[in-house]
C-alpha cells in the first residue's frame, strides 16, 4: 500500500508540474502574441496618426466656418446645419480608428466568438488604409457574400490579417508605384472551413525562404524581427486552423488562412 500512495503521490506532483509548464507555456505565448500586435502598430505608427489627424483637423476647420456663419446677419442657419453634419461624422470616424487601436492594444485572453471574415477585412482595411495610400497599393476584394461566420478571437484575427497585408505591401516595395496591387478575398470550399486570403504582386517566395518562413525569427526585412509570420501561425493554429503560403502561377505570393466554421 506504501508504494502504492508513493506511486499515486509521485504522479499527482508529475501532473501539478505538467499544468504549471502548461500555463506557463500558454502566458508565454500570450505575451509574444501582444508584443507581436504593438510591434506592428508600432510600424504602422506614422500612417495611423495621420489617420486621425486629418478627421481632427476637418473638425476644427468646420468649426470655425460655422461660428462664422452664426455670426452673419442674418446667421446662415443652413450651413451651419450640414456642418455640423459633417463634424458628427468626423467625430464618428476618429473614434472608431482610436476604438479599432484600443482594442488591438489591449493585453487580454482571447475570446472566440462568432465572427464575420468580411467584416474584418474592412476593419483591417481601414487601420491600413494611410499605410495603402503611402504606398501606392491599390487594393481589390473578392469577398463572398455567402461566406459563412468562423468562431475566432476578432482582435487577435484582425492582428494577423493586418500582418499580411503589410507584408504584401513590404513584398510590392521594389515594384513601380502603378504596379503595386493586393487582392483579398473571402471564401468557402467545404462545409468545415471559411478562408481569407491576401495576395500581391511581388517577386514571390525565393524556395531558400518558402520552408522557413513560419519560424520564428526567419526575415528578409532589413528591419524586421522575424516574428510577425510565426505569431501569426501560431494563433491560426491555436483556433484550430491553418495558415499556408503558396507563390502564384504568374508572379507575387499569396498567404491563406482557413478557419472552423462557427456552428452555434
């Protein structure tokens, strides 16, 4: 019986230390995934400050034509209804950038819930829209209308497309400015998974780099960490999909995710 409480002892202190290395692993991967998010705002930094300016500064410009046209004889009442038309919806737009920010700054457990994959890409496609624009990448959706919800965590889903889509923008760096196009587009083959795929115009994938480019640290920025596409993996896997790379059939690369269809 000795041996026996001895045994049984044993494997209980084997199973605590096996769900401490676990929750740790998990804090860990946790705190890459937030590092991996700012560092990428960071990036972003310059475009989406500039993204908030300029509503800032439209409503300041309307404001002070308004007081002028109150201060008419008789005040163009009118006006200065369409311009405070106008400030409501600058004021609308730069809190829903600050909103968008806030919530891919957060440091949080992710939460599945249901979400719709066109919907992230236009919230994706809004933070990136200065950087686009700075860039001269002109941007193309296929979005189907029937694709269906995935069950996924919306902050950390927007993380990883947003990565994609500056990496396809870094990839189209050496292009002419009028031959820099993206195209994502949305999609569903089979009744497991909905796809999102996010596709450029560069040189493609070199074979040295195709096998390795999911490791951490692997990178052909001259800046970059080497993280982004690991992080990335990592959290599609982690809802329970795939993320892969393929070069296409005329030129540039096209990254894919495929997530599980929400069934609730």
């Amino acid at each position: 019986m000795a041996v026996q409480a001895l045994l049984i002892a044993a494997l209980i202190v084997q199973a605590r230390r096996r769900q401490r290395a676990q929750a740790a692993l998990a804090q860990q991967q946790q705190e890459l995934t937030h590092l991996g998010r700012v560092s990428l705002l960071g990036e972003l930094s310059g475009a989406i400050a500039h993204e908030i300016s300029n509503p800032l500064s439209a409503i300041l410009s309307n404001t002070q034509a308004a007081k002028r046209f109150l201060q008419q004889k008789p005040a163009d009442t009118g006006e200065v209804g369409e311009i405070l038309d106008d400030i409501a919806a600058d004021s609308k737009r730069a809190g829903n950038v600050i909103k968008r920010l806030r919530e891919l700054f957060r440091k949080a457990d992710a939460h599945l819930e249901r979400v719709d994959l066109n919907g992230i890409v236009a919230d994706v496609l809004e933070l990136a829209d200065r950087r686009l624009l700075e860039d001269n990448v002109s941007v193309a959706t296929k979005l189907a209308a029937n694709v269906p919800a995935v069950r996924a965590d919306p902050v950390q889903l927007k993380q990883v497309l947003l990565n994609l889509v500056v990496n396809a923008c870094d990839a189209m760096a050496a292009n002419k400015p009028g031959d820099r196009g993206l195209t994502i587009a949305t999609w569903c083959d089979d009744k497991r998974f909905a796809q999102v795929s996010v596709s450029d115009r560069g040189s493609g994938i070199a074979a040295s780099v195709k096998e390795r480019m999911f490791q951490p640290f692997v990178t052909t920025k001259s800046a970059g960490i080497g993280l982004g596409l690991s992080i990335c993996r990592s959290i599609i896997e982690a809802h329970g999909g795939r993320l892969w790379a393929a070069n296409n059939g005329d030129r540039g690369a096209t990254l894919s995710v495929a997530l599980p269809i929400d069934r609730s």
